[in-house]
C-alpha cells in the first residue's frame, strides 16, 4: 500500500472524486510558516496571504486535515494558540502571522474566539489515537475555561458575549444579550471536556464538566426553547426571547440538548421552505424573516459550508443518518455547480458562502471582499469531511480500533489507503459475480461494523491482509 499520499475516494459520481482531489491540492496555498519577529514554530493552516491566523482556522481545519495520512497534522495549528496561553487563561481568537501578537476587534476587547477546542481535541484522539495529547491539553483547556467564565458568565449561569465571537457578524439578532450559539458553543465544550477527561480515567474532572453541561443544558431549554414555535431563540437582558429564527437554532442538535420530541420540530425546519429548506441548504437565515435576502448578504440568507457542517453533525446525533447524507450530497452538488456555471468542467473557485436559492457565490453589496474565494476553512469540511463521513459513510475511532459504515443504498464507492496510525485500510463496495460485496485491505486487526439501508447491521474483526463480506450472507 502507499503511504506517502492522500487517500483515496471512490464514489459512483466522478465529480465528487474530482473535488475532493482538488481540495487537498489547494490545501497546500493554506499550509503556511510564520514571519521572522513572530516566534511561530513550524507550519500552520491560514487562508492564503492573510496576515493573520483565526480560531475557526485551526478549529474547524482539523477536522479534514485528520484524514491527510499525516501529510499535513491537524494539530499544529491548535498548538500555535495553545502555546500563546496567557497567564489568566486567556487564548485570543486571532495572531498577526508576522509578529505572533494578538489581534483584537473592536467589539471584542478581549478577544473571545469560538470556544469548540474539546471538540476538536475529542475528534483528534478519536483519529490518531494520542492519550498523551489529551493529558497535555487538557489543563490548557481547564484554564481556558476557568477564563471564559471569569470574563462572560452572568449569575443566571449563561453567558454575555459579543457577537462577532460567534463570527455571525451581521445577522438580524435584534436586541438580544445572551446569544443561542455561544451558550450552546459552551455546552459543547463542556460536553467535550467531560470526554476528554473520561479518556484519562479523570472521574473528578469529568463529573464537574458534565455538571456544568447538565446545568447549562437546563438553562437554554427553560429560557431559549419556545414551545409553540418549536425552535430555540436568543434572548435579551429581561431574558425574553428574540424570535428571529437564525441558524444558531440548530446548535443544540450537535450538543444533544433537545429531547427527541425538541429534536424532531427543529429537524422539520430543514425541510420546510419557509425556514430554512432552500435548494442549497441551509440558509444562515430562515426564508420567512424579514430581512432574509436571497442573494445571502451576510449572515441574512447565505448559505456558509461550516454551518452546514455544523447542521449536518447535529443531524447525526439524533440518528437522522438519511436526511444528513441526502443534505450533504445536495449541498456538494450546488458547491461544484457554483465552480461552473457555464458548464466548464469546474474550473471555478470554492467560496466562503453561497446563494440559498441558487447556484453560486453569495453577494452583498458594498461588500467587496465577500465571498473569499478558495476558503478552505470551510469548504474542505465539505469537500473532504462529509464526502467521508457522510456521502460515502465512514466513521472512524482508532482507540476503539473501529470503523462504522452507514450505507444508505448499495453503490460503487469507498476509501482506499487510509491511514489509522500505523494501520493502512482500503473498504470499498462493489457489484462482482457473486453480488454486492465489501472488499478490504488491512495491516492490522480492527473492527467492522456495516449498516445497510437500516435493515443488515453487522459487527466484524477485519484480519490484516485482504478480504470480502457478499452482502447477501450477512
């Protein structure tokens, strides 16, 4: 097998292979060093000739640089902010790539990044496998933590923060003072930070991360949640809610703060074309508000590849595997249609954000520099994580040494040399003589579980060496 490449997709529409290629060709203009007078160590992932590396960057590109074979590491970009750690806790959102200093905005004087480390973190051990990361991180984190709350918490146990730390810069939250998806941003982490400590066999820790999960996962269900709308709302400083419908509603879908029955009216949203089942999901504003614009302008109807991520992510911890993979494949199409309007085999670039409504880029007037073309810190999530995940169905935990496979319809697709640690596996589904078959190439031992239309679930050791499960026999 080889060992020194990318892996391989395959999938019955050549143009989602064609995408996912391309991506991780681009990804090498977003593989960038640091100045002279910086001290950064080492490379790091940055939007091309930006002068600055942001939170959401080393953030959300760890979850497809997991799957470069090591080629590029998921981590090194998180290390760029955990060693700049102050003494109070304080990590800010963004560094000056050329003099490693902080870089604030103006409404956010203390510099408040999207706080979904532990999320990150928790993925990472789950790809690599590395305990001794988690030991290492895990009180940079605490301290984090300990910061966040010292700063932002209010008595009430939710938490002030502007908005721009939620990057939704100039969406129509009318008066609102405790804002949806920072708090559940913060629920997440908790959430997350209990895992990472259960990793460690940390009962202590974990049980204090799981309280304040329990207890923030109380408060934005009793203050956030209105029950005739079915939707979950910012709310102002009297704590009455601002029923402006933004996608900041779906949140507590990936922090599993619904029930079921809460789960399943926000769901219907997705769906409905009143609120946010455009053609292109999902709009970052519902269709029916006012100030909803089909061009995108922002955050007031465009469609943003991290949300949908976001979207598509919570859609799995309710088990909606069908309606995530029907989403995410809708969602790659539009992103490919938008390269080419003209029908010139995508040619065209990826763009920070989409029209709701139709194919390509978002417009805002005024707004030059919008849409960013090429901005992988969102776009690879969809070129090359729900590709993975999601279209062709893989989810992978290299400490459990398992590999899951959601199938929703026999097809021609798979992957082919990818690397779990030491362990090179190919999976792949195809149509020979004898029927529907999984063929398989291991190095190691590890533990296959198949999930076919609902219907056939099996769990299987997978020897080293090559192998095949026919469909039929399961």
């Amino acid at each position: 097998m080889t060992k020194h490449d990318f892996p391989k997709i395959h999938f019955y529409d050549q143009d989602f292979v064609d995408i996912y290629d391309k991506t991780w060709a681009w990804i090498h203009d977003c593989w960038n060093g640091g100045g002279v007078k910086s001290g950064i160590e080492g490379k790091f992932f940055s939007y091309p000739d930006s002068q600055i590396v942001t939170q959401a960057d080393a953030i959300f590109s760890s979850f497809f640089l997991v799957y470069s074979n090591r080629i590029y590491q998921a981590h090194t970009t998180l290390d760029l902010f955990y060693d700049r750690q102050e003494a109070n806790g304080a990590i800010r959102c963004a560094y000056d790539v050329n003099l490693g200093t902080p870089v604030m905005e103006r409404d956010n004087s203390e510099g408040l990044g999207i706080p979904l480390f532990a999320w990150a973190e928790h993925n990472i051990y789950h790809k690599s496998g590395n305990k001794k990361r988690v030991k290492d991180v895990l009180p940079i984190l605490c301290k984090y933590t300990s910061w966040i709350d010292k700063v932002y918490k209010k008595p009430n146990g939710l938490y002030k923060t502007p908005l721009s730390t939620t990057g939704m810069t100039n969406s129509p939250r009318g008066d609102a003072y405790y804002l949806m998806d920072f708090n559940t941003m913060m629920a997440i982490h908790m959430l997350y930070m209990s895992a990472l400590a259960d990793i460690l066999n940390d009962k202590e820790t974990s049980f204090q991360f799981k309280r304040h999960y329990f207890a923030l996962k109380t408060r934005i269900n009793s203050l956030m949640w209105n029950v005739e709308d079915g939707f979950y709302y910012d709310i102002n400083k009297n704590e009455n809610q601002v029923p402006i419908k933004t996608i900041a509603g779906f949140w507590p879908l990936l922090a599993e703060i619904p029930n079921g029955e809460k789960a399943e009216r926000i769901i219907e949203k997705l769906s409905d074309p009143k609120c946010f089942g455009t053609p292109h999901p999902f709009p970052s504003l519902a269709v029916s508000e006012k100030e909803f614009d089909e061009s995108g302008r922002g955050y007031r109807g465009s469609v943003f590849p991290h949300l949908t991520f976001m979207v598509i992510k919570g859609l799995e911890r309710y088990q909606r595997w069908d309606l995530a993979r029907e989403c995410a494949i809708r969602h790659v199409y539009y992103i490919l249609d938008s390269m080419s309007p003209d029908g010139n085999n995508y040619k065209g670039n990826l763009w920070e954000a989409y029209m709701p409504l139709k194919e390509g880029p978002a417009k805002w007037t005024g707004k030059i520099s919008f849409p960013r073309p090429q901005y992988l810190t969102f776009d690879a999530l969809s070129t090359i994580c729900l590709i993975i995940e999601n279209i062709v169905g893989l989810s992978i935990s290299l400490p459990r040494k398992t590999v899951d496979w959601v199938i929703p319809n026999m097809e021609i697709m798979g992957v082919e040399n990818l690397s779990l640690k030491n362990n090179m596996i190919t999976i792949l589904s195809n149509k020979s003589g004898r029927g529907w078959e999984i063929q398989m190439e291991s190095e190691k031992l590890y533990y296959f579980t198949i999930n076919i239309l609902n219907v056939k679930e099996k769990t299987l050791p997978i020897p080293s060496g090559k192998c095949s499960i026919l469909i039929d026999k399961l």
